[in-house]
C-alpha cells in the first residue's frame, strides 16, 4: 500500500480505479531518421486512427449536444485530410529526415501562427484547431488517450494540475475524485469538485506516472489521504466511514422542503452555485431555493467557438424552465485570469487575476456582451432570471453596463423579439466594490458577494498559488469587514446582499453572516442542506 497526502477540497470518500490526465501538449523532440518511408507510413495510420476517433466523436456528439454544436469534429476531420498540413509534415519528414513527430510539431506551429495572423475571425479561431489535430496525432503516436476518459466505470482522476479548460471536457459521470499534484484549495478546478459534491485532494505529495494507471486506490477526502493498493484494514475501514456518510447524507435529505429560517424568525434565501446545465440535478436534489452564482463562462469554456446567442438561450431557458419559478442569477461571462478560452485570443499577461477579464472584456468588445444580454433577456421569458455583473470596480461601469442593457432591449423591441425584465447586480468582490458601495447599491437590484476574489484582491494573495494558501485567510478580519460594509450599505439602500463565494458554506461563519443580515447565501449544491441545518439551529440573538 502507498499512502500520500495533500490538501483537501471535499470531504468524502472515493473507492475506485485510478486514471492519469496526460496533458495535451507535447513536447516533440527532434531525432535524425534513416528511414523516411517508415514515418510516412506512421504518418498514414495515424491519421487514419485520428479521422476514426473524431468520427465516432462527431456522432456521440450529435446524439448529447446537436448536429451544430458536433460540427466542429467533422471541421476536424476534414483540416486533417488538408493538403497543405499533409505536404508541411511529409516533406519536412524527407526534406531534413527527422521524424515524423517533429514534423508535425512544426508544422502545428507554422500553419497556428499562420492562422493566428489573419483578419478573417473565423480563421483566425482555425488557429486552435490545427493544434488541436496535431496534438490528437501526436496521442495516437505515443499511445496517450488525448485526455478523454475512456472507461464504463468511475475513476479516481489523478493529474499534475487541471486547468477549468481541461476540467469541463471531462465525462463529469465518470469521475469519482480528482487528486493533483499541484493547484490551490482556491482554484476553480476545487471549486468544481465542490460543485460535483466529490472528494478532492490538491498539492498532493505523489510522482504521476502511467503506471498508476488503473491501480486500485482510496482517496480519503476528510483527511486529505490517497491510499494506493490499500490494504485490507484501510479498506474495511474506510468502507465502514462511507456508508456512514451516506447515512449521514440521508438524515440530511430529511431537511428538504424546510425552510432557511432561524430559531429566532430571521429568514434566508439559500441557493446554490452552478457552472453547468448538468449540475441542476445535484441543485434539485439538495433542494436549494434558486441559482444564486451560474458562473456562464463555463458555457464558453465547453465552446470551441463564441457560443452563438440561440446556444446560449437554449441554455438559459433550460435552467430558467428546470427551476420552475425559483431565482435564478445569471453571471455575465468572467473569462480571463485562470479561465482562457483560446478562441478570444487573449495574450499573455504579467498579472491575469488583475489584468483583461470579466467586465473589462465585455465593455472593451461590446458585441461579445450584447449577444450574451440578448440571450439573457430573451430566456427571462420562460423563468425567473436575473443578471449579475462581476469584478465591478466603479460607478461608471455600472452606467455604461446599464446603458448596454437599455441599448440590447431597444435592439430586441425593435426585432419584435420577446423579452422579460430582469433583476440587475452586481459582484462584490474588488475592495473598490466595497469602498463604493453605498452609491453603486443606488444603482443596481442586488449585491453578491465574492469573497473568493474579494479575498485575494484584499489580501494581496494570488488565489492560484498553491504556496500562499495558508496565508490566504478569508476569515481575516478584513474581509469580514468588508462583508459587514457591503450589507449594510445595501439596506440603507433598500436592496439586498448575498454572498455567493466559497466562504458563504463555512459553516462557522454562518451565525456571524445572519448577525451581519446577509440575506442570500449560495454554495454549492451539496453544501446546502448542512448549511439549512445549521441556519435552522441558530439563533442570531443568543450570544
Ligand atoms: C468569487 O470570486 O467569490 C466568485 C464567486 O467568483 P469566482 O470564484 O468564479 O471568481
Ligand atoms: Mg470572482
């Protein structure tokens, strides 16, 4: 048996098979061949395989997502069998007698950079997919499974680090636990395990290798322990502790269709964050009263392309439909910092997190905004939606925002497109959000809170960096200060104030919150009944 340790992000255990996440990208070296024939023929089973994989890629998603949204794995199909990314490879495999994986290296990073260089948006978005095909080769070449989980049964997922980008491609069905090596309890890869209510361990101290591949292991995520090839008495034990924890899960259920209200009468609403469509199951299971956070930009992240507005309404109808009546709280895209989407073609920065995202990119490339809006507005016909805006750091954004909308409804009545109105908030997550909160609460419907950024940004700690981790304290008192400013300075107002960041679900904050007269909480789907439980047992006056 070998024991490792890391931190975890979930508690929970999951008994399973391992599975490794290779990365995508590969590091091609260049090795002089003596048998150029040789490589062409690797060339040609390699593609042939490619084509076959994309093939049956295209028809599994024409079955889940729809014949638009599968095309892209036919454009891929089709820019492999390109005579010009055939020629590039074959004639650099003869012309200099190297191999037939530094070929293709090279080739993916001309015809990129080509692609990159164009006017035409469309092929400039190309630019991703010839990396894409030449990566899918490069898999076949070495034997990798390219990242997809290819397995009937549920797997311990083991990675160096995920990015979101890589997170939201997984089979979310398939996946038990992640364990990485690397990453930090703030990222957005543990918010999603939290999301997924799955034991989750980061910084975890083992070497990943393929060998791990399949082995039998245990991830313990309450004390943050992966066993691998656990023995007999681990086993039993941690057995023992899982079914005690579905025990303990059915109790919990006993508190669905109570109602979020203190001993003392103080009423809450107590919602969940998603990130997905597919997380509403977990949301209507653990019976939360509305979406407080749908973080959209997952719905771009899942893109391979700028999601169209009929995509994006599709979606926003559903989750308005699926919830019947109950609030629902959009959150226009937060791209940038942690969450790169190739196609938006954002360039390296020295410091992401403080840097071109979230609102910055809406108000700089407007056209990206209103397509989102458009499709917001026109989906508040079939349900409750409202609309929240992150990383605001002034008034002046907000009157720009809201003239956009004004402009947006304008455009939809002259159309003669049916639209509904919808509640206007903003995220309270920069310490500029916060000093200027009692003129901004004039303007908007509602306040939430991020406390995930609004502690990085108060703190100076990068939430991504895995070494700063004990020094990020989101119970530092000046966080909660700031959180006790927000609130009250959205009563004067008249508005409310929810806090939709990780420290909404700290279960020992949450009588401090309800003094303060936080009116929202929204966690994630499986924190909700624990936290109606602690909420039903409280009372704010008692010291
Ligand atoms: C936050 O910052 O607290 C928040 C909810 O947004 P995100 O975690 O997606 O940045
Ligand atoms: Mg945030």
């Amino acid at each position: 048996m070998q024991v490792y340790h890391g931190k975890s992000v979930f508690g929970g255990i999951a008994i399973g098979k391992l599975w490794v996440f290779s990365k995508k990208e590969h590091q091609v070296v260049r090795v002089k061949v003596q048998d150029c024939e040789k490589e062409l023929v690797r060339y040609e089973q390699a593609k042939e395989e490619a084509i076959k994989q994309l093939q049956a890629l295209y028809e599994k998603a024409c079955k889940e997502v729809g014949e638009a949204n599968a095309a892209i794995f036919e454009i891929h199909q089709m820019m492999l069998e390109d005579e010009d990314y055939t020629d590039s490879i074959k004639n650099i495999v003869t012309s200099q007698q190297v191999n037939l994986e530094y070929a293709i290296g090279v080739t993916a990073d001309n015809f990129s950079t080509m692609f990159a260089s164009m006017e035409d948006e469309y092929m400039k978005a190309r630019a991703a997919d010839v990396k894409d095909i030449s990566e899918r080769l490069l898999s076949i070449l070495k034997g990798k499974s390219n990242g997809e989980l290819k397995t009937d049964t549920p797997v311990i997922v083991l990675a160096d680090d995920l990015a979101p980008s890589e997170t939201v491609q997984m089979d979310k069905e398939k996946i038990l636990s992640f364990v990485t090596v690397h990453g930090s309890v703030n990222s957005h890869t543990a918010i999603l395990a939290r999301t997924m209510s799955i034991p989750a361990l980061v910084g975890t101290d083992l070497t990943l290798s393929e060998e791990l591949n399949g082995q039998e292991a245990i991830v313990d995520g309450f004390s943050g322990t992966i066993y691998i090839q656990p023995d007999e008495k681990i086993r039993e034990e941690l057995e023992r502790k899982k079914e005690e924890e579905e025990e303990k899960k059915k109790l919990l259920l006993t508190l669905k269709g109570k109602e979020d209200v203190t001993l003392d009468g103080q009423h809450v609403m107590l919602y969940a964050n998603i990130g997905n469509t597919s997380d509403l199951a977990m949301v209507l299971k653990n019976d939360a009263s509305g979406i407080g956070l749908f973080r959209s930009e997952f719905i771009y992240l899942e893109s391979e392309d700028f999601p169209t507005e009929n995509e994006q309404f599709q979606i926003y109808k559903s989750v308005a439909e699926t919830m019947a009546g109950k609030r629902v709280i959009i959150r226009t895209l937060d791209i940038g910092a942690d969450k790169k989407v190739d196609y938006f073609g954002l360039e390296p920065e020295e410091n992401p997190a403080l840097g071109y995202r979230a609102i910055r990119i809406c108000l700089s490339q407007p056209d990206i905004f209103k397509t989102q809006l458009r499709a917001i507005l026109r989906a508040s016909v079939y349900g409750n939606i409202a609309v929240m805006y992150p990383m605001i750091t002034s008034l002046e954004e907000v009157r720009r925002i809201k003239e956009i909308v004004e402009e947006v409804k304008k455009e939809l009545s002259e159309q003669r497109i049916a639209f509904g109105e919808v509640l206007q908030g903003i995220m309270i997550e920069t310490p500029a959000a916060v000093m200027m909160s009692e003129e901004l609460a004039k303007e908007v419907d509602f306040f939430s809170i991020g406390t995930n950024d609004l502690t990085q940004y108060t703190l100076a700690i990068d939430r991504q960096n895995p070494k700063l981790d004990a020094f990020y304290d989101a119970h530092h008192p000046a966080v909660l200060r700031m959180i006790q400013m927000t609130v009250e300075n959205a009563h004067k107002a008249g508005i409310w104030a929810g806090i939709c960041g990780e420290l909404g679900a700290d279960l020992s904050l949450t009588k401090e919150f309800l003094k303060m007269g936080v009116d929202e909480l929204s966690v994630s789907p499986g924190r909700v009944l624990p936290l109606r439980k602690v909420i039903r047992e409280t009372d704010v006056t008692k010291a």
